[in-house]
C-alpha cells in the first residue's frame, strides 16, 4: 500500500502537537508517517518534537530558523520526495488541529488501480 507523509509545520504549538501527532499515529490506516517542522519554536515545542521521534519511529524532525509556515511545508516536502518514492502521498496538517479517528482508514486507497496500490 501507499505511504502517506504528514507533514505538520510547528511554531511554538507545544500545547497543541501532541494531540495533532497523535490523531495522525492512531489513524487505522498505518502506512502514515509524521515530518515535523520545528520552524524556530521558542516555547519548548523542538524539545518535544525531539522526544516525539525519539519515542516513535514514524515521526521525524527538521529543525530550522523560522521562515514562515510556507517555508516549514516546503522542507517537509523536500525530505519527503528526496526519500519518498512515487506511488507515496503527501498531507498536511497544522500543529493546533487534529484529525478525525477515521480520517485516513484501511479502505482509502481502495479505489486505486492495483498497479497503483
């Protein structure tokens, strides 16, 4: 099946990122993986965007100055397409939201010709 890359941009969110993160991971479908953006966070979000990924294997970390929201999604997608391959997918989602429990479920890809799944 299809990797799904989530990228979501962070500054300063520490509040908000560990339900985001975790409304991603406890999707049923778990072909999803996180990049995280740290975007020059100064409220304690890189620290727990380190501990995030040190603590789960589908999440990893980008750390830089902050550029802006455009900028943070540009890097993840980046990343993402220099390791991603081409039958992968990419969604966004902002630090302070989070996903539905059914949002991406094991059936989303279903109606995909097989040559794409």
């Amino acid at each position: 099946m299809p990797q799904i890359h989530v990228i979501i941009p962070v500054y300063n969110a520490k509040k908000f990122l560990r339900q985001a993160v975790d409304s991603v991971l406890n999707q049923p479908y778990k072909g999803i993986d996180i990049v995280l953006v740290n975007d020059g966070s100064t409220d304690g979000s890189a620290e727990l965007c380190d501990e995030i990924a040190a603590n789960e294997e589908r999440v990893c970390v980008i750390h830089q100055a902050n550029q802006g929201v455009s900028i943070a999604r540009n890097a993840g997608i980046e990343l993402v397409l220099k390791n991603g391959t081409d039958k992968d997918y990419i969604a966004f989602l902002d630090a302070d939201d989070k996903w539905s429990e059914d949002f991406f479920d094991d059936a989303i890809f279903s109606c995909l010709p097989k040559d794409i799944r």
